[in-house]
C-alpha cells in the first residue's frame, strides 16, 4: 500500500520559516539543493531555490550575500523559463534582484530596477494576493525610495500601497510603508492612522514584532 503522504516538497516546506528560523532555512536550502542535482529543470524545486537563496542570504555574512541572490536569480530566471505564466517564479526572482540591489547600492544597480519593476508588475497580473500582497509592497517601496529621475514618484506609492492594504489587510509590512508615504506627503493623521493599527495587531512573527517596534519610533516622531 503506497504511503498517504506523497508530497516531494513537504520536508523542504516543513523546514522553511521565511526567516524566522535562520538554521531552519538553510536546512530547507540543502534539503532543495539536493531535490535540484537530481532535476534541475523542475519548477516546483527551482522557484522554491530562488525562495531560500533570497532567506538565507538575508542573514548571511556581508561577504556573501550577493552569492546567494546571484544564485536565487539563477533559479528564479530558470523557474521563469520553465512555466512563464505561474507567478512564484517571477515573485522570487524580483525578491533576489532587490537584495542584490541593495547590497550593490542603487546607482550601480540601475539596470535592475526595471528588471523589478517587470516581474512585479508580471506578478500583479498574475495573482495579486500572492505572499500577502508582497508585490504591491515591494512596487510602492521603490517608488517610494527612489529618486524622481530614477522612477520615483510618492503619489504612485501611495495609490500602489493603498492597493495592497485592500488585498492584504493584514500585512503589518505595508502598512508600515503606506504610514511612512503619508507621513513623507505631509498626511500625518492618515500616517499616525497606519502606525496605531499596526501597534495594536497582536504580533505573531518576528517581523511583525520589528514592524511593531518601528511604528512605535516612526509614532513617537509625528
């Protein structure tokens, strides 16, 4: 009789915290690296890479950061070629783009920014809900940080975070972004309105509880 579990992914699954458990990831990564030697072309195994190159790089020595991005935008281009019209792989690959971005500083990353912009956008059209609105978050967060002759433009980031606040009403990350573009509009009630919703959620996560403590600083200061 075959077993009822026969879920490839689910010890890689299991493992993963989305950065809560840093020792978790990793143990996830090797877990999906090894899935990888045996089928490098499956895309389930190749957006789920791109997922935990970008976690695990997140913690990683300075040295060694932009290895693992470079590597979660290898497995995440690969994951785009393989289904183009599943949305994980452009959500992914965008995400290891932006750590490689900060981690290169925006001026000498320019060309990735419209790389962003394009998976993003790919990845509204897609499913806008995916990872709790993460692409409205990650679209309003660059227009609301770059310079205007660089694609920036506050009022865009208000309207795109706005969006994302509709579609994930519980996403302490955006809210946290919408008070920040308020507040950088001179919209301090509507700000002080973001910061106390996000101070009164009950924190379950580690980021939230981050979120949280910067709410609090950001309130303190309007």
């Amino acid at each position: 009789m075959a077993p009822a579990n026969t879920n490839p992914f689910q010890e890689a699954d299991n493992l993963f915290t989305f950065g809560e458990d840093p020792a978790r990831d990793k143990r996830s990564l090797e877990v999906i690296e090894r899935a990888l030697a045996a089928n490098d072309n499956d895309y389930e195994w190749l957006w789920r890479a791109a997922r935990a190159y970008y976690f695990v790089g997140d913690v990683a020595a300075k040295s060694e950061k932009v290895t693992f991005y470079e590597k979660g935008i290898t497995t995440g281009g690969r994951a785009v070629d393989a289904k183009p019209d599943s949305v994980e792989g452009h959500f992914w690959l965008a995400v290891n783009y932006g750590g490689y971005s900060e981690e290169k500083g925006v001026f000498k990353a320019l060309t990735t920014v419209k790389k962003i912009r394009a998976e993003m956008e790919t990845v509204l059209r897609l499913n806008d809900r995916y990872q709790e609105g993460g692409a409205y978050l990650a679209l309003g967060e660059m227009d609301r940080q770059l310079p205007r002759i660089i694609g920036g433009n506050l009022t865009r980031a208000i309207q795109r975070l706005e969006q994302g606040v509709s579609v994930a009403p519980n996403n302490l990350e955006i809210k946290l972004a919408l008070g920040e573009a308020y507040q950088e509009k001179g919209r301090k009630e509507d700000a002080r309105r973001m910061f106390q919703e996000i101070i009164q959620k009950q924190a379950t996560t580690k980021v939230e509880r981050h979120v949280q403590e910067k709410a609090q600083r950001f309130i303190g200061k309007l």
